[in-house]
C-alpha cells in the first residue's frame, strides 16, 4: 500500500518518499504526524505568475507546462501579462520602426538597412535608401 499525504501547495495527494515529497522537505516543510507542516525559518511562499492567454482568455500559470508549450510554439508575452500567438502579431516594417525612432537615430548619428534593420552609419539625410553590405549585395543591380 502506498503511503500518501497532503501538498500543502495543490492539494494533491502526493506519495511520502516520492520526488514532490522531498522537495517539500528539502525546501521549506517538517513531516510531523503525517502532515506536511511549514518550517517558521522557511522564506515566504512568492506569489504565483501568470499570462493571459488571448485565445483561450484563461490565466496560464508561469514556468508550468501549458506556459512551456506556448513558448516553444513562439507565442509571444506582450506586456509582460498577454500571451499572444504568433498568427497575431503584426509585422513591424521599416518606416513604422522610423517613424518612432528617427530622431533618435539622427542623434547616434546612424540609420537602418531597410532590409534586415541593422544599424548602419548614416550619410548625414535619412531619406536616403541605404542598405547594409550583406544587403546591397544581394539587391538587383540595375543596369546603367
């Protein structure tokens, strides 16, 4: 017969001896008369995180697995509370990316290629069309 008590954190039943067990132990519990009972020494129980998922439009708890799978799948925290999958997220285009950070820019002294956004040295007028190395290689040459 298996032996189980009480995890004070879920409610569960979890198995004395099993992995949830010691690591209750280990960290911040005494068993005493088949209970788990918190040490007074233990630090305090940091309150849990959680996401809004936009699908759903149910909380997903932090570092669980259902938050795991999400992230792998690259949704996306906005906010830091939204989860947003990544069929919603808009495209952010060069001239939104300017028309946000242009004075900024001119201030570095630097623009961006307007095909992979890296920062490159500006000539000095930011309506020019400029492009990284990599970049204007790649581009149709057009013929003089």
């Amino acid at each position: 017969m298996t032996r189980s008590t009480i995890n004070p954190l879920t409610g569960r039943l979890i198995q004395i001896g099993g992995t949830a067990f010691n690591q209750l132990v280990f960290d911040a519990y005494d068993f005493i008369n088949g209970e788990l009972v918190r040490r007074e020494s233990a630090p305090p129980i940091p309150p849990k995180k959680y996401y809004y998922n936009t699908v759903t439009l149910r909380r997903v708890l932090a570092n669980n697995r259902r938050y795991y799978e999400l992230i792998n799948a690259n949704w996306s925290i906005v906010e830091d509370y939204y989860l947003i999958p990544p069929s919603d997220r808009p495209a952010i285009t060069y001239e939104q990316i300017m028309d946000t950070h242009k004075d900024t820019l001119i201030n570095l002294g630097i623009t961006l290629c307007r095909e992979c956004f890296i920062p490159i040295a500006s000539s000095g007028q930011l309506s020019e069309i400029e492009y990284c190395k990599d970049c204007n290689c790649r581009l149709p040459q057009s013929a003089p």
